[in-house]
C-alpha cells in the first residue's frame, strides 16, 4: 500500500505541475507577468517534488 499511494501521490503531483505550467504560459502571458512567473516556479516545484516521489519506482 505504501508503494501505491507513493507511486499515485507522485503522478498527482507532476499532474498538477503541468496543468500549473499550462495555466501560467497559457492565460497569464499577455497580462500579467509577475503571476505567470509566479505560477511558472510553482508549476516547477511541483513537478521537482512529483519526480522525487517517482524516483525509487523508476529506478534512477
């Protein structure tokens, strides 16, 4: 169960880092700069923080 629920909070977690990184280059860019740069390294460390997670179950 621990694996599982690794596995499953590591594939959330780089989910939701590119639908942030999508967000933040999609509708942010033309209006407001420091959101999306905002938005951009939050959309980063998430996705840093999902990898971390689903490293033991990819071998690295």
């Amino acid at each position: 169960m621990g694996r599982w629920l690794r596995d499953g909070s590591g594939v959330l977690l780089v989910l939701c880092a590119i639908g942030a990184l999508f967000h933040g280059v999609t509708q942010l860019r033309g209006h407001d700069y420091l959101a999306s740069i905002v938005l951009t390294v939050t959309g980063l460390s998430l996705l840093r923080a999902g990898v971390e997670l689903l490293r033991p179950s990819l071998g690295e």
